[in-house]
C-alpha cells in the first residue's frame, strides 16, 4: 500500500527518476535523521522531569550551559570538514555520537534502583552534551552537503531547491513526530518515554546506511554532470592521496576562521543577521525547552497530543512553507522574510499566553496556532541557510585580491561553507538557544510559563522594530 503511494505520488509531482537516483540518499538522510530526532528532541525536559525529578529551573540552566559549550566545538569541528573536504565521514561520526549520547539514556530508570539522583543528573548532563554536539555538527554538515549539491545541479539546469531536500526532515519529523506520540502514550511495561528512545536509537542506525551510500557515491563514483541532457552518469575515480597539506590542521582552522572575521569587518549587514538569528534562538527555546511543558499544565499528560502537534507543524506548517521559501526569499529579501517569521512568532505567542489559556486549550484551538510553525522555523530556517551560503561565497572576492601565490594557498582550503553553517547555527541553536533557555527557565520557575509566551511575543514585536528602522536607515543612505 505504502509503495502504491510514493509511486502515485512521485508520478503526479513528475519527479524524474533518474534525478531521485542521484540524490535519494541525502534526502532520505534528512527523511531518517529529523525522523528519529522526534522521538527524544520534544521529550528531552519532559524527561528530566519525569525521571529525575529536576525543576524548571535546573533544566533552563542545563540547556543555557550546554549550548554554549556546543557553539564553539560545532565550528570546529565543521572547519575540519572544510580544511580537508572530509565532510561525509566527520557526519557520520557525528551519527554515531548521537545514538551514543541520547541511546544510553534509555538505561536511566533502570539505575535509580541503585545509583542516586544527584549522579544521574550529571550522567544525563554529559550524555547530553556529547549528543547535542554531535547533533549540531551533523546538521550543519548536512545542510553545507544539501546547498552543494543543489549548486551543482542548478549548474546544469536542473529546477531543483534547498527545500526540495529539507521537506523531507519535516516529512519524517512529522510521520514519526506522531508514531512517538502513540508509543510513549502506550508504553507497556515499558518506563514513559523509553519506547521514543528506542525508536531513535532504531531510525538513526538505519540513517548511517544512507550517509555510508551518500559517502560510497561520492568518493567511489563521481557524478559526472552532462550541462547538455541534464542527466547523471557515474565514472570510476581514484582517490587523490597528493592533496596533503603542509600546514597543521590548528592553522589551517585559524586561516578559515580569518576568512570570516573579514566577512564580518567588511559586510556589516552580516552582523545584522547574526542578530536576528540569535533572537530567534531565544524565542524559538521558550517553544522547543517549553512547549510540551505547557501543554502539561493545560491538558495533563497526552503524549498523543504531543504527537499531534508535532504532526501538525510538520505536514500543514513546515513542508508547504519549505517548498516556497526560496521563492519568498527571492521576493522579499532575507531580512524582509524574517520580519515575516518574526511577526508569526507574535502571534503564536499571543495565542500561548492569552487565547489558549482562556478556553482551556481545546484540541483544535492549539492545533490551529501550531500551523505557524512554517513561518517560524522553515522560513527562517531557510533564510538561515541562505545567509550562511551567500557570505561563504563572498570569500571568492578575498582569493582575487591576493597575488599568484597566496591564490593558491587559498586554493588549497575549501571555501568556508560548513563553517559558515555552523556558525550561523551557532548563533540559533548555540547563543540564542542557551540565553533563550536559561531565561525561559528563570521565568517559568518564578512567574509561572505562560508569562514567557506574553514577554516573547514582545521580543517579537520589538525585533521587528528594529529591523524596520535599520533598513530605513540603509535606504536612507542609499539616496545620499
């Protein structure tokens, strides 16, 4: 039945199926990856809650701290990837370290029975750490692989986007977004929330097959683009073993980490965006540290509404808005478009912090507003994204300013594109993360969680405030 359909399906979207032979195995990387993330992502403060018995409070500063820690090893670790265009091994390491960080939380009910609290809370604070970090890389990594690919293709004429490949994360996110929240409604015998675990632990092992394919594809055969047909042949390639750099790797980081402070010295609108990111990191904390949290408190314990919900964001909010965010980017322009975002975020707020609380949050009501998320992750994830490639390139500009001899050094380091990612992600799930959980914590402990929604909708408002005056600004100096 399952195969009827994705046969139907690709048939009425005319998807060429030489086009899904050349890129399947990333797309359903993201398909697999995102898929298993909804099993512990939402749950992971619900968790400590229900496990170890740990506040609001103690939670905020766990995610203030540990993304923090996550921002400065995640560029690092990507900038390795750029130095030495090892990419597709550095994410599947990241892979494994994932299933490692958050699979052995599985065995934490199981150690209460002899080992205290106060221990496990700090295992769980280091699990989480290396999962998180891992995590990030992965991300970043993923994303610098997809925006490649995608200029490959677009070389060769070929209609293809970013969020062509990204719909499929929220695709998997929402069907097993759901599956989650069945399985932990109905855990058995099992301890709550153990069953989404396994479910991680089980989609993430299958996903290392499709980056290993990816990883097989690209240094074993290499895609051969004809500009003429517009169709892929694969030839045998040897891999290069003359490419050896005489530099260390810290100084070859510390080069590429050079690249960019000029990127930021010379565009300072980069500085502006960084800004936004990081605000949307903050307001995206209170939703992702907090929501199911709220959801607690208004509705008890519903696992399946969780579920909902994250079914919700995924097929009615996040794929149609990645499938023309690259349109509506185009359009407006990147700061316009987060302006956009961010006036989606005011009035989902709103609607946590008034609405919803004055009907008792009915199954339909918090449904409807959970629609937003298209606007306030996909189209802001996109212009992330976006952000992050277009500065990358700008680097070409400083490798023919040099002479003959340093173009060539600049030759032999790849363009900074992962590390861009990363950093940007920085900036979100780093900084903003971190600031927005410690803060969300701090309130939801002394003024109670609906307050957090009240004062980020404000946030909202205020950036796009902002924003607004800034670009009048630009324009004003345009004219003189």
């Amino acid at each position: 039945m399952w195969i009827i359909f994705f046969f139907r399906l690709f048939v009425k979207l005319k998807i060429p199926f030489q086009k899904m032979q050349s890129n399947w195995p990333l797309k359903a990387h993201y398909l697999f990856w995102f898929g298993s993330l909804s099993g512990i992502l939402p749950f992971v403060s619900i968790f400590a809650r229900e496990h170890l018995q740990i506040s609001a409070e103690s939670v905020g500063i766990l995610f203030f701290i540990l993304p923090f820690i996550v921002s400065i090893i995640k560029p690092l670790i990507c900038s390795i990837g750029d130095r030495y265009n090892c990419h597709s091994i550095i994410l599947i390491i990241s892979q494994i370290s994932t299933i490692f960080g958050y699979g052995l939380l599985l065995i934490i009910p199981w150690l209460l029975q002899w080992i205290t609290t106060e221990i496990l809370w700090w295992f769980f604070c280091l699990l989480t750490l290396i999962a998180n970090t891992a995590m990030g890389a992965g991300i970043s990594l993923t994303d610098y692989l997809v925006i490649n690919e995608v200029e490959q293709l677009k070389r060769f004429k070929q209609n293809i986007s970013y969020g062509s490949y990204r719909i499929w994360g929220t695709v998997g996110y929402g069907i097993f977004g759901i599956l989650s929240g069945v399985i932990n409604d109905h855990p058995g015998h099992l301890p709550y929330l153990i069953p989404g675990l396994i479910m991680f632990v089980a989609i993430e092992s299958l996903d290392l097959f499709t980056i290993w394919q990816f990883y097989h594809r690209r240094t074993v055969l290499k895609p051969d683009l004809n500009p003429e047909s517009g169709t892929i042949t694969t030839t045998t390639t040897v891999a290069n073993s003359n490419e050896e750099k005489s530099t260390g790797i810290i100084w070859s980081v510390l080069e590429i980490f050079n690249q960019i402070i000029r990127l930021f010295r010379q565009y300072p609108t980069l500085i502006q965006h960084s800004l936004n990111i990081f605000i949307f990191g903050i307001l995206t904390a209170f939703h992702w540290s907090f929501f199911f949290w709220y959801l607690e408190d208004l509705r008890g314990k519903d696992a399946l509404l969780m579920g909902l919900c994250l079914l919700v964001e995924s097929f009615l909010g996040e794929i149609p808005i990645f499938y023309f965010a690259h349109y509506i980017i185009e359009y407006f322009g990147s700061i316009w478009s987060l302006c956009l975002a961010l006036a989606a975020f005011t009035l989902r707020y709103i609607a946590y912090g008034y609405w919803l609380e004055q009907n008792n949050g009915l199954y339909w009501d918090i449904l409807l507003v959970e629609i937003l998320q298209g606007l306030t992750f996909s189209l802001f994830y996109s212009v992330m994204t976006y952000v992050a490639n277009y500065y990358a390139d700008k680097c070409d500009k400083f490798n023919n300013q040099n002479d003959q001899k340093q173009q060539q050094q600049q030759r032999q380091m790849i363009k900074p594109s992962a590390t861009m990612q990363a950093l940007m992600s920085a900036c979100y799930e780093g900084i903003g993360l971190g600031v927005g959980s410690l803060f969300g914590g701090y309130i939801t402990q002394n003024y109670g969680i609906r307050t957090i929604w009240r004062i980020g909708a404000f946030i909202s408002i205020g950036l796009i405030g902002l924003n607004i005056l800034i670009e009048l600004i630009k324009m004003n100096r345009k004219k003189k």
